[in-house]
C-alpha cells in the first residue's frame, strides 16, 4: 500500500452535499459541507437540481483536497439519497414539476409522495419481484415514480439514473448503474443480473424502458466499489480539482454507505463471533432512518425490503428496514410545541435543546423518586407514524396518534412528549427485529448507530434498552462519508476486497449496554404491547368511518 494515500468520499443528502479526505487507515482528515435546495411548491411534492448538487460537489471536494497532492488522492467514491434524476435526450436536466417549466428542478427527491396512486397500482399485480421489497413496492421507490412521469410529463427519449449514478456519470461520463441501486430501488433482477421484462410489461413500463437496449436505464451493472473504467474524466478532474483517471468506485445510496462503514466497526474486545456481519444490524438515522442487516442465505420478511444480492458486500444478502421519519419528526415536535421559542432563544439550537431537555428529565425522574425517566411516560404514548410506516407495516398512509395529551404547555410538557417519542421510535426497531427473527433470521446480537441521532445520549440508550441489545457507537462519527471513501480504496485497488477495506478501516466503537434489570424491561414490554395496540385502534377506527 502506497505510504501516501488519501481517499475523498462524497455524500449527498436530503439538504446538503458533503467530501471528506481520509487517509488509508480510515481517519477521516477534513470535511466540508455545502446546502443543497429543495422546492416544495405543493404538498407532497419535493424537488432538487442535479446541476446545483453537482457544483456543490465540486465545492466540497476541492475545499477538502486543497492541501494535498493530487496524485496522492488515489481514489473517489460517492453516495447520495435514492432520488430520481431525469435528462433529456442530449443529457440536460428536464424538469419533472407539474408546476414549473424550469429544468432546473429535475429530481424527484427521495421523500417526494406524489407516486402514491402508481404504487398502489403496482402492488395490486402481485408480481414475483415484489417479494424482493417485502410483498410491496414503497412509493418513495424509483418505478412508481417512473409511472407517475409517464402518466403525468413522459418526455420521449429521456435518461433516468438513481442520483448516486448520475454523480458517477458526471464524474466519468459512464452511464454505468451500481447494483446497490438497481436491486434496492429500480426492481432489477440480482439473481439473474438483468431488469425483468414481465415485470415492467405488467406494469406499462416495458416498451419505454427497453427500448434502444434499456438506453434509459441503462444494462451495464456493477457492484458497489468497483473501478468504473477510465476513472476520473478530464472534465470533471478539473471540476472536482482532482486529476484525471483517479479511480472512480461504482456507487451506494448513502444510508447503504453508512451501513458498509457500521458493519466493519468493531467494540472493544470483539472477536469470533462478535466479528461476524449477520449478527449485527446497522441503523443510519437522520432525517429518517435505515436498519440495515446481511445474510448469507436469502429470507423473505413481510414489510421488510430484500433479500437484495450484492447491495452492499458480494455475495451475501442485504435485508433494509427503515423508518419514514425520525429526526424530522423529533424537530417537528419540538418545533411546534407553543415552548419552542423560549427555548431556543435560551439554548440558540435544536441539538442543544435537546441536551437541557436529556437533563431535564433525569432530574425529573429523580425528583419524582422513579428507578427510570423512562417511567416518566406512563400516561403518555406515541405511534410515530406522522409521514406513513416504511416497515414492517409499509404502509404510507398510515398518520401520527398520541395518547395522554393535556392543556399543559411547558417545558415538562414537551420533556415528557419528546421522551414518549424517542420511545416510540426505539419501539419501531424492536417491531422490524421482531418481524425479521419470526422470518428466520439469526437474532442481531448488536446494533451500530451512525448519523444525528447517534450523538443523542437518550435515543442511544433507549434503543439498547428497548431492544435488549448492546448499541455500538464507532469512533468515527461520519460513518456515510467513510463508508464512501472504503468504496474508494477497494476502487484503487489499495484493498483487494470491498468487505476487507471495511475491516480495515472501519475502526473501533464505544459500547453503550441495555439496562437489562427486570423492572426495567417490564416496564418496556408493556409499553411496546399499548404500541403495538395504537395501530390496531387506527385500523378499527378507519373501519369505521368507512362504515
């Protein structure tokens, strides 16, 4: 291994690009972060540009890589959220607003809903290759949206890419597709390495996908981390600031990348056993949130996306599970909360809010003489569900309910509304672990968090307790830029396997240890069983109201 070299990994996410430079151990080294726009001119609609992520790109790769020589940056990976790119026949952004003409907005984000009809649709062909996404296709999916353009705006001719392809065609003017997309947001066929013609003719998809050789979505698919030919193209070299023919790693969806760097995380001690992949789930949780775990034989689990070969390590099985909205969903209720501006003006951020309110609550707690905070929440439950569940129910529709709500309008009140929430969300992890055990899969003996929520003491602790399972913090914060960068290297050839860069540079982690007293999980387990509760009351009264 060359004794200087550096890798750059570049994430984009929901509202930012990111580039970090980090050094063939795995020691992230400089990061730099550029805001990205977002429109949302109309419910449920949310769309970006792929010409302003892209010069954030730029931005953010040569702030991170201006001290350094650049022939000592061997190699380039890039992630970014599952959301839809679409150019017209010269390769040009083409809008796909109903409500504007400007080409500029030319991706369905991830979370954009306006797919719900199509999806619906989809589902109701039974079609075999549902299996694969857990008996039903989510509409924050990549054929739903096709649907809806064909339905809605269909411009002959047009080229779609996953954005986390796109930025690799940008960066080598491949039209190369990474299977970590493909299989886990386009349908496409792993087992058989080819799109499934009946399928998409099932649907009303197949003439304008396969013609001219499936030039739209393209035949030539690669697994994540492998060199894409030619590498760096002189154009984008000079964009990038980087040198032309740097290796260029086929890409990963950023929440996959996060996983890629979890799973090669190790805690203190951890040998044998501990060192298999299988046994353990990695949770990317941000915005919203990805669990994430392998097999090394295929299982199907009801709500739960997969088996889907290659994703993420060749070979063996990714098994994604994920909630809809979690971060966001913590800031939406802090944010509307009528104490929300005094708190702020006293704290000046959302994360240290929630720092005072961590406080807040143990000092309730031991004011109140309860064993737990945890306890705090008797009366108060949550079913966290405000932007639809992704699994296991995957089910879109489904809304927010909370039970316990009094006229009560300080800072406890949102203290106690805040912990029933971080509640309910660990709840929502146990009912996928759940779901995926009845199915066959080996018990996950430890979880690996990476993202904001990962830097929260009580949502860490909470998730270990709720789920009766150690919870790995890595040392390395930025688990989705590092994970990128792992895909760099192998790309460079500095390792000669995906799976051995990720053990190699993945480094250590701090074990936080559940609370396994039997008070304690009393307490959890009757509290999961009024979750589980909360749903089935939804369904009743949707009955009805349909009379």
């Amino acid at each position: 291994m060359a004794n200087r070299a550096f890798l750059v990994g570049v994430d984009v996410g929901t509202g930012s690009a990111r580039a970090a430079l980090v050094n063939s151990s795995g020691q992230v080294l400089e990061t730099y972060v550029k805001s990205i726009r977002t429109w949302n001119s109309q419910p449920n609609y949310y769309e970006q540009s792929s010409e302003d992520i892209w010069s954030a790109v730029c931005e953010c790769v040569k702030n991170v890589t201006s001290k350094i020589r650049k022939e000592d940056i061997k190699g380039i990976g890039f992630d970014a959220t599952c959301s839809l790119v679409v150019l017209d026949e010269d390769m040009q952004p083409l809008t796909v607003s109903p409500s504007s003409k400007d080409n500029q907005r030319n991706i369905i984000l991830w979370m954009d809903h306006r797919a719900e009809e199509e999806a619906r649709f989809i589902n109701a062909t039974r079609h075999k290759m549902l299996t694969y996404v857990g008996g039903s296709v989510s509409l924050e999916m990549e054929i739903p949206k096709l649907l809806w353009l064909k339905r809605h705006m269909w411009i002959k001719g047009s080229t779609f890419f996953d954005l986390p392809d796109y930025l690799t065609f940008r960066a080598t003017g491949s039209d190369v597709r990474s299977i970590c997309s493909t299989v886990c947001k386009w349908n496409y066929d792993a087992e058989s390495r080819s799109w499934c013609e009946d399928f998409l003719e099932s649907i009303g998809l197949a003439d304008e996908l396969s013609c001219n050789n499936w030039k739209s979505i393209g035949t030539r698919v690669l697994n994540p981390g492998t060199s894409i030919e030619g590498g760096l193209s002189e154009v984008a070299a000079r964009e990038l600031g980087l040198r032309a023919g740097t290796a260029v790693a086929s890409s990963m969806i950023d929440a996959h990348a996060g996983a890629l760097a979890l799973l090669g995380c190790q805690g203190p001690g951890e040998g044998g056993e501990g060192r298999k992949l299988t046994t353990k789930m990695a949770i990317i949780c941000g915005t919203s949130s990805c669990h994430m775990s392998l097999t090394e034989n295929a299982l199907l689990a009801p709500g739960i996306w997969g088996p889907y070969k290659h994703a993420i390590i060749p070979g063996l099985y990714l098994h994604e599970a994920g909630q809809s909205a979690t971060g966001i969903l913590i800031d939406h209720v802090l944010q509307t909360h009528p104490c929300y501006s005094e708190l702020l003006k006293d704290h000046g951020s959302n994360g240290k809010i929630y720092a005072f309110l961590n406080e807040f609550l143990l000092e309730l707690a031991t004011k109140r003489g309860e064993l737990s905070l945890h306890r705090l929440t008797n009366d108060l439950h949550i079913w966290p569900d405000f932007h639809g569940n992704r699994s296991p129910l995957a089910d879109p529709n489904l809304k927010g309910m909370i039970c316990g709500l009094t006229m009560t309008k300080d800072v406890q009140n949102l203290a106690l509304l805040y912990l029933a929430l971080i509640q309910a969300l660990a709840y929502g992890t146990r009912h996928i672990l759940q779901v995926l055990e009845a199915s066959g899969r080996e018990p996950i003996t430890t979880i690996l968090l990476c993202g904001g929520l990962s830097k929260n003491s009580l949502f860490v602790q909470t998730h270990a307790d709720v789920c009766s399972v150690p919870v790995l913090l890595p040392a390395e914060t930025e688990a989705v830029l590092l994970g990128s960068a792992m895909m760099g290297a192998h790309a460079a050839g500095l390792y000669a396997s995906l799976a051995m860069a990720a053990a190699s540079m993945g480094g250590n982690a701090t074990v936080v240890k559940p609370d396994l007293s039997e008070e304690n999980r009393d307490y959890h387990e009757r509290k999961y069983r009024v979750f589980q509760r909360m749903y089935l009351d939804q369904r009743g009264y949707e009955r009805i109201m349909k009379g």
